[in-house]
C-alpha cells in the first residue's frame, strides 16, 4: 500500500464512476490527494484532443461547489476526513503541481 495517492478530475459535476474511481484509488493509498482540475477559469487552456473540455459552458461550477460536490459523498460514505485531502489540480500547468500535492505521491489516473 502507498503512502499517498493522488486521483483528479474535474467533478462537473460528481456522479458515480467518479466515487468508484475514488474509492479505487484509496484502497491502494493511506492518503487520497483529490485534485480539482480546472480549478480557475485562468489556467484552463484548449485541448485539441478534446475541445469540449475546456469551454465555459462545460465548466460551469466553481472550485468551491466542486469541493463540496466531492467532499459531501465521500463523507456520507463514511470516509474519515484525514484519509483524503481536496486541492486545486492546475492540470494544463504541471510546473505547478508542487505547490499543490506532493509529488512523490503515486497518480492514479484511471478506474484500476
């Protein structure tokens, strides 16, 4: 088992696969770093490979509203609140994710 893991996405808005995701990446870690991605609407840039992704209209809920959409059901589903942290994932800025996570923590990027 990990230390720490990081698991991302941008929760607009929270659904079912997202929690399976999350659960998933936590039985493999102590610690769950849930990153926010697309957390400003400034450090949101194009992706060709998926155009929609960053188009206002598909973003419509601030990081805050994200935050709570994450941690209300993660919660209820009876996770204590030291097993998981919830910060900002500036995803198209990966020179800043130091400021966010640790980087030595394993990324989960996917269902496992």
């Amino acid at each position: 088992m990990y230390e720490t893991g990081v698991a991302h996405g941008r929760f607009q808005i929270f659904h079912l696969d997202h929690l399976r995701y999350l659960e998933a990446a936590k039985t493999r870690c102590h610690h769950l770093v849930i990153g926010i991605t697309n957390p400003d609407p400034t450090l949101i840039r194009f992706d060709p490979a998926d155009p929609g992704r960053s188009a206002p209209e598909r973003n419509p809920l601030t990081l805050y509203e994200r935050y709570r959409v994450v941690q209300q059901p993660l919660e209820e589903a009876g996770w204590p609140a030291a097993d998981f942290s919830l910060v900002p994932f500036p995803i198209n800025f990966p020179d800043l994710y130091q400021y966010y996570m640790p980087l030595r923590a394993v990324f989960f990027l996917d269902h496992l």
